[in-house]
C-alpha cells in the first residue's frame, strides 16, 4: 500500500482534520502510523517513537520522511531444569541503527516471541523497513549436563559438566546509552551463557544478555548465577525514561539434600538481567516450581527452575520489540505528567503504559480527572484437551481524581503461565493466573485465570478464577470453570464497576468419544463456551473495544474487530482431544481465541506429538489457548500463555 492510498483511507475514515491536524496538539504533519506514538524533546529537538510490542505495520504515509531510527529486540530464551536447579535463559539481540532511508508505503513487523522450553531460541524480530534482524536468545540446557543454546546471547549451562551457550550478537557493548550496534553483525548485542561454577553442583548459572555475559553460580549453595546486563535505549520514550532490553535470566535455586528448601535470603536470590526472569526461590518443602518469565517487550530471557524439576520447567522468555523513531518539526503537545508513551489526540494527552512505570504529575498539571482504563493479564492454558485461559478484568473509569503533586506506581500485568511445554505432571497446577495491573493503589484488574488441565482430577482440570474465569478442561467427569471476580457483561461505552468487566469460561460437561473438546476461557464482554461432542474445543469469550477516547486512527493499541481496531480482552480457546490412537474426526478443531483480542487459539487435533494452543499477543489482556492431546510429551507444545496487560491514561491538553 503506497502512500497516497494509505492517506486518502485515514482521511475517508477519520476526515483530514485528525490525520493532518496534530490531534488538537499543534498542527504537525503526521508522517507515519503504526504502534504506540511516543513524542518527546531533546533539547530543543522533537522526535515521535512508534513502538511495536506486537506484530504490525509500520505506515510511511508522508514522503517527506526519508529516515529514521530503528531499534530492534528479538525474544529472550526459555530457561531451563535440571535435577539440582536450572539455569537462565539468553536475552534476545539488540540492534540499534541510525540514519535507515525511509520512503512511502507499508512494511509489516514481525515481532519475535520469547521461547517456551521446547524451543530452542526465542523469536526473531524483522521487518523490511531495516536490512537486519535482531536474533531471539538461546534457551538454558534442558536436564542434567545438559549445555545451553546458542543464540543472540546464548543460555545458561547445567550441571554438571555442561557449557554455556555461544553468542551470535556482538560482544563487548561499552555498557553506555543509545550505542549503535556495529557492522556487519546482523543478529545486534549479545553475549555467551555461563557454564556452571565451581565444585558446588546446585544452583543454576545465569544466560547471557545484550550488554554482559551471564555469570557462573556461586560456589557454595543459595548463590545462582544472574543474568547478563541488558542494553539501554532512550529511542521509545526520550532520555529521561531509558529502558533496558536483552537482559539474560537467572538461575534457579536448588535447596539441598532431601529437598528441605530453606528460606533464601534476598541477597542470595540470583537477579534477571534487565528485563529477564528470575530463579525459582520459593521457600518451605515443596518440589520446586518454575522460573519467572522475561518481561514481554524487553527480550529478557527465562529464569531458572527450582530443584527436582520433573514437575515444572524455566521461565519462558520475553517477546521483543520494534521501536522507529524520526523527528517531527515541532511539538503536538504539551504533557502535564510523565510515565508510559505520550500521544496528543482529539484534545486529549494520552499516556499508555505497556510495561511497569511511575505517572508523575508536572508543575503545569491543571487536570482535575483523568480517564483511566486498566486491563490486567490473560491467564495460562491447560494441556491434554486443555481449557483456554481467561481474559484479565477490564477497569474503566472516566472520572479518576488527581491533584498535583501525585506519583502513582503503574503496574502491568505479565501473562499467566500456560502448561510448561515439554515438562511437567497433569497432576501438578502449574497453569498460572495472569498477573494484575493497576494505576496506583485504588484502581486494579484483576488476572485472567488459567485453563484446566485434561485428564487430571478435579480441581486440576477446572477453570481458574480470575478477572473472566479460565475453561474447564475435557475429562470423564464434568470440568466446571470458577466464578469470574469481574462483573459479568461488559459494555464499550460504559464506565465499569471496582472489580472491572469479567465473565465466566466455559464448563466442560464431561464424556468421551473419537474427539472431544475442552471449553474456552471467559473474556471481558462475553463467556466463554463449553467443550462438545464431536466438535471440538469451545471458543473464548469476546473481548471489548476501547473507549473512543483511545482510537487514535495513527496508533495501534488493540486487536481489529467490528467498528475497527482496539479490542482487548478476550478468551482464549479451547484444546482438543482425540483420544489415544484415534484418527482425527473431519471437521474437528480448537476453539478460537475471544474475538477481535489477540486471543489464543486451542490446538487442533493430530499427533503425536500432538499441537500446543497458541500465546495471546502482548498487551492485549487475554488468554492463552489451550493445547490438544497429551501435549506435555518429550518437545511437543503445550497450553499457550497469557497476553500482558495494558494501562492508558487521558487527560484534556
């Protein structure tokens, strides 16, 4: 789509005003559309950011932009298991590079996944925009001895004896801001995962990162090995909010003889690198547990799982990002607070967090009120005929008061954890609720729950509960899901109450046969529907749209859907089950994800090995897709993880 059809569609759709206007900030021409706008001043200097944290497409619509900036972050590395403790996984590359030609037209943009344990590499990022791509991290070794996995930076090694994964990315980063990545190496920053350290055979080491190496753990026990650094970038949001990017993930603790697991004092807990998860920590008799995941939009690599890992696997790692950045010929508004990326539509300021930050009102701040929506993380799904995940609970209130000063923490919810892909016990609940997010401390959204597991007793393979609840996972006996803690309905244009709009997954009624399904996790305008005979997984629960305020026609926030784009929220599908040995039944598939919100899909029947559900996209609130078969076995997939949560704020300019 060149540039003139590109534009003659904005202003059919949106009229001439809103596309040429600046948005009531200042009469800018807007020059390109795509992602999530960030404009901020360096001295003197304006620049406008679009930020990809999903798959899109960057627009030129003005052929008077001939060049821009490109950052480039591939998806971290999963983090991996042993007998003792696992180690992290490597952080996804990191390329930086100034003065890239531009010229009119669309060029999409892949944005690379984190791994699962079943992959040996997170994703890669690319578009055709740039002649490079930022390379995905190596994944931790997978079990005892095992080495970890080349990548952009390479993932930690276990015990014992194993090596560190090599990195593809260029080493030696001066550890300084905004530092381009050199020439000709294609795959950005990135450096080797640690081997295991000295005599000690117990706690993990750490996986590489864009800006260090991971290092060894310690050579007594509670000391994991952290994560390699990260790489900093003022491209998104301007120098005074600088993010880090390609952080590898810690190792995991491993407790002991006899699994006594003590506490572990914080000083002993091995740290991510930036971006990427941390170690298994957890205290008390327990078997262990899984890894943290890399925050999603960072490429931070997984942590590492806690001892006696048969039963839970490495942290996966975190989706990358595309950041284009150019200048604009003046400001198109003036923000009265700080926090998230800044944009200026319809008189309006908006503010739209993707990850964890601070909102920090300004000496100018004249505001009495502010918009506020807050969707918290879609829930894990379930293996083996599993259930979808859950769409996290969507806050929205039009009347939020603030006075100067005001510093409020905005907190994003990471996905839950979809069935570990390759490892685990059906028995063991390792399905996770999405996390919550909130503006401050009075306005939260709940998780989404997680997807039941198939083929495990009762509570296993029910639905979560959870901002809209996860489905209930097939099985002989009924699978019921559990009350959504959001307010059932859920309405586009209305305000919501405290606990947010949620609704119920689906409910398994039981039975069996050639091919059955599990049923789809709830979202935030529908519920999900139940497994059936012969058809298959049920769907998600539909998600809602953003308010009007939020439709910026130059962004991309939201999924598409009917009256456009900007639908969040939504349920994640249902898994299948064709029984063991059965032939797959014509006509049987997964359920789809909630319509029109980055929702994932169930599995489709077939195997072995059998078909993992899908992730939901990162910053759209809803569930993971549940996966078909007994997809837990050997490097097959299993449930799909929940997407991230998202805040936006707006305000009169």
């Amino acid at each position: 789509m060149g540039s003139l059809s590109s534009l003659a569609t904005l202003i059919n759709q949106y009229g001439i005003a809103a596309v040429l206007g600046g948005g009531g900030g200042g009469g800018a021409v807007n020059l390109a559309t795509g992602g999530v706008i960030s404009d901020y001043e360096v001295s003197g200097t304006y620049y406008r950011a679009h930020i990809f944290t999903s798959s899109g497409t960057f627009d030129v619509i003005d052929p008077s932009l001939s060049s821009v900036d490109v950052l480039s972050v591939g998806g971290g590395g999963a983090g991996g298991w042993s007998a003792q403790a696992g180690s992290g996984g490597g952080g996804g590359g990191v390329h930086y590079r100034t003065s890239i030609p531009a010229s009119s037209g669309s060029y999409p943009v892949i944005i690379g996944a984190g791994g699962a344990p079943a992959s040996p590499t997170g994703g890669a990022t690319s578009s055709p925009l740039v002649l490079f791509t930022a390379a995905g991290g190596g994944r931790a070794g997978q079990g005892p001895a095992q080495s970890g996995n080349p990548g952009a930076s390479g993932g930690g090694g276990e015990h014992p004896g194993s090596a560190g994964g090599a990195a593809t990315g260029a080493p030696s980063h001066p550890q300084a801001i905004d530092v381009v990545s050199p020439t000709p190496n294609a795959n950005g920053w990135g450096h080797p995962g640690a081997a295991p350290g000295g005599s000690y055979a117990g706690d993990g080491s750490g996986g590489g990162g864009a800006g260090g190496g991971g290092s060894a753990n310690g050579t007594t026990g509670l000391n994991p090995g952290d994560g390699g650094y990260g790489a900093r970038y003022s491209t998104a949001y301007g120098p005074t909010n600088v993010i880090s990017y390609g952080g590898g993930g810690s190792g995991g603790v491993h407790n002991g003889p006899g699994n006594a697991n003590p506490a572990v004092p914080a000083e002993f807990k091995g740290g991510g690198g930036d971006g990427g998860g941390n170690g298994y920590t957890a205290s008390g008799p327990n078997p262990g547990g899984p890894g943290t995941s890399g925050t999603a939009g960072l490429g931070g690599g997984g942590g590492g799982a806690g001892n006696l890992l048969g039963v839970a696997g490495g942290g996966q790692g975190g989706s990358g990002s595309f950041v284009v950045r150019y200048q604009i010929p003046s400001s198109t508004g003036t923000a009265k607070a700080t926090g998230g990326a800044i944009s200026y539509y319809d008189n309006k300021t908006i503010h739209i967090f993707t990850s964890t930050g601070p909102f920090q009102t300004l000496s100018t701040w004249n505001s009495p009120t502010v918009e506020v929506v807050v969707i918290g993380g879609g829930g894990g799904a379930g293996h083996d005929g599993g259930g979808g995940g859950g769409a996290g609970a969507y806050y929205r209130n039009d009347s939020v008061p603030i006075s100067h000063p005001t510093s409020y923490t905005v907190t994003v919810g990471a996905g839950g954890m979809g069935f570990p892909r390759g490892y685990g016990s059906e028995e063991n609940p390792d399905v996770t609720q999405g996390n919550a997010s909130s503006f401050g401390p009075s306005y939260p959204a709940s998780g989404g729950g997680g997807g039941g597991n198939g083929g495990a007793p009762q509570p296993v393979g029910d639905g979560q509960p959870g901002g809209s609840s996860g489905g209930g996972a097939r099985g002989g006996a009924p699978h019921p899901a559990s009350p959504a803690t959001g307010a059932a309905g859920g309405a586009t244009n209305t305000n919501s109450p405290p606990s947010g709009f949620g609704n119920p997954g689906g409910s398994n009624p039981g039975g069996s046969g050639p091919a059955y399904g599990a049923s789809g996790g709830g979202g935030a305008g529908s519920a999900g529907t139940g497994g059936a005979l012969p058809i298959g997984g049920g769907h998600g629960g539909a998600g809602l749209q953003l308010p009007s305020t939020f439709r910026n026609p130059l962004i991309t926030v939201g999924f598409p859907g009917p009256s456009g784009s900007y639908w969040v929220a939504g349920g994640g599908g249902g898994g299948t089950y064709q029984g063991e040995g059965n032939p797959t039944v014509p006509g049987t598939g997964g359920g789809s994800g909630g319509p029109y919100a980055g929702a994932g899909n169930g599995g489709a029947p077939g195997g072995p090995p059998y078909n993992p559900g899908t992730d939901a996209l990162a910053n759209s609130g809803s569930g993971g897709g549940g996966a078909s078969g007994y997809s837990s076995i050997g490097t097959s997939g299993g449930g799909g993880y929940g997407g991230s949560g998202i805040v936006l704020i707006a305000y009169p300019t």
